[in-house]
C-alpha cells in the first residue's frame, strides 16, 4: 500500500472542518459552511461530469429543488429536519429520474443543451408560481432545524446557534461523501468510468450504457438536491437563482478548476473559488476577469486541475527521488 493510500485525507479534513466553530470568527464559520454544501454540490455533478463523460448544463435545477423541498416542509408545513432533509434529495432523485430518462437518449452536446433546457423549464415555474414557491421574491425565513441537543455537548453547547448548524452539515456532508466514495469505488463506478472511456466497446462488451447512464444521473440528482436542502436552510431562503443556468455554470467551475478526474478535486475546487472570491471582490469590483484569467491559466498549465497539478508534482518528486 503507498504512503498516499495509507493517509486518511477524507478524516483529516472532517477533523479540521469541524474545528472551525472553535477559532471563534463567525466570518470564518460562515465561509466554511458555503464551501461544505457547494463542495457536495460539486462532487455530485462529478459523478456525470469526471466518472460518466456527461456533461450537464442544469445540474442546479436538483440542487434547487432540494432547497425548495426543505424550505416548503420545514417552512409552511412544519415537517422535522430528520424527513425534510432526506425528502429534498429523494424528490431531486425522482425529478432527475424522469429528465434523465430523456437526456440519456442523447450524447455530447444535445443532452448539455437538454438538460439545460429542463433546468430553465424548472425554473420558469420556481420564478412564476406564486402561491407555492414564493415567485420572484422567494420564500425568506427558513428556520434553522431544531438542534437543542447539541447544546447538553460538552464545549458545543457553548457555541452559536449557527456553528451548531455548521456541525450538522459538516457530519452531513462527510456521510455524503463517504456514500459516494463507496459507489464510485463499486463495480458500479467501474462501469461508469468504463462508459466515459469508450461507450461503444462498453456497449459491445454487453453493457447497457443508457440505463447506467440513467441511474448515474439519479444519483448525481438525488445528492445535489441533498446539498440543496442544506443551502436553504444556510441562507435562510430560497430563491429562484438557485435553480438558473449560472448556478450551474458556478459548479461546473468548480469541478474544472479542482480537477475533474479526482474525487475530491471539485471539492477543493470549491474551496479554492469561494475563498477567491471573499478575498478579491474585497480589493476589485473585476472578480469576473480574474476568475477568467484563472481559468485560461489552469485549462492550458494544469489542463488536470489544481488536484491534478498537485498529484502531478507528487508523481514527479517520487520519480526524482527513485532516480
């Protein structure tokens, strides 16, 4: 086993998410718990997008759903976290379930068009759907789940009532990652980076490439409705952005500039841009134009992202240091 398999990363940095609260910013509490949740939300379209070859141009319309889903229960029907929660990512799940049933049967750039097609279709109805949804104005005020048995914890229960909901989604979202790691380590993810690689000879060799494809989709749906949920709830609303094409584009960043090819790399890629972004819009008002200049730097010097720089220098030190 190499000194790199023997590392727990995923532990280590569970341990280091959870110390945060302690540090007593509630800048910093409040920075670490957007990049928790947009790191699901970006490991989530990694499923499609580094293990599938499906490039998906609408993968906000689930993570907006699950935002809606536990706003809706939670808000104006009183449902508990514990069901709100796990509905936002099983009904996110059943709408990627009959979206994907169509954009599977396309390849390449109609199903990114198509599932960008649907996500506004979503949309639209979010924006216009007054009674249920809130309309353009949103639905304000979504109440922190009831968390009174943290605060009994030694240490914990002297924190605010917004650290204990970081500690929640901070458990939350390592189980996540926990659960998606085990299915892109199945056979299942073998199957899938088998159909990214050569969809035809994974056809000719008996697989049926669309309905692997289509429960890839579901997956990847049902967890960014999950990160939704715990969105919401974070920017205590909902609103109909959370479901509009640049949210989507904002995610599908984050996965190129973490490296796409690596589990966590759209993790640290959203890191990396959330980070960016708190430190120069408060020096220029052209965030935009650096976050261009990065991209075009990375795509062509690190066409495998930050995670994929780094694990390139890695290989290399080891080589030189065999030689």
């Amino acid at each position: 086993m190499s000194a790199r398999a023997r590392v727990p990363w995923g532990l280590l940095g569970v341990l280091a998410a959870l110390s945060v609260p302690f540090l007593g910013s509630r800048y910093y509490t409040f920075v670490a718990t957007d990049v928790a949740i947009l790191a699901l939300f970006a490991v989530s379209l990694n499923l499609l997008l580094g293990y599938t070859g499906l490039v998906s141009f609408g993968h906000a319309a689930y993570f907006g759903v699950g935002a809606y889903t536990t706003g809706l229960l939670m808000k104006k029907a009183g449902v508990p976290f514990v069901l709100a929660f796990p509905a936002a990512g099983v009904l996110a799940g059943l709408l990627a379930l009959v979206f994907g049933f169509f954009c599977v049967r396309l390849t390449k750039i109609y199903f990114a068009m198509l599932t960008l097609a649907f996500a506004q279709i979503v949309w639209a109805i979010c924006f216009k759907w007054n009674d249920l949804t809130g309309g353009e104005q949103g639905m304000p005020e979504i109440p922190y789940p009831d968390l009174a048995w943290l605060e009994r914890l030694p240490l914990v229960g002297e924190l605010r009532t917004s650290d204990h909901f970081y500690l929640l989604t901070v458990v939350l979202v390592a189980l996540c990652f926990w659960l998606l790691r085990r299915v892109v380590g199945s056979p299942f993810g073998r199957i899938l980076t088998t159909i990214r690689e050569n969809p035809e000879r994974a056809e000719f060799i008996g697989v049926h490439v669309r309905r692997w494809e289509l429960l890839a989709f579901v997956l990847a749906g049902a967890f960014a409705g999950l990160a939704g949920g715990l969105f919401g709830i974070f920017n205590r609303g909902v609103f109909p952005d959370f479901i509009y094409w640049t949210k989507s584009s904002e995610v599908l960043i984050m996965a190129i500039l973490g490296g796409m090819g690596y589990f966590y790399g759209p993790a640290v890629g959203a890191l990396v841009l959330l980070v960016l972004n708190q430190q120069i819009t408060s020096y220029t008002e052209y965030w935009p134009f650096v976050l261009g200049s990065i991209l075009i730097v990375l795509l062509f010097a690190f066409p495998g992202g930050l995670v994929g720089a780094l694990d390139a220098g890695r290989r290399r030190l080891l080589r030189l240091g065999r030689a």
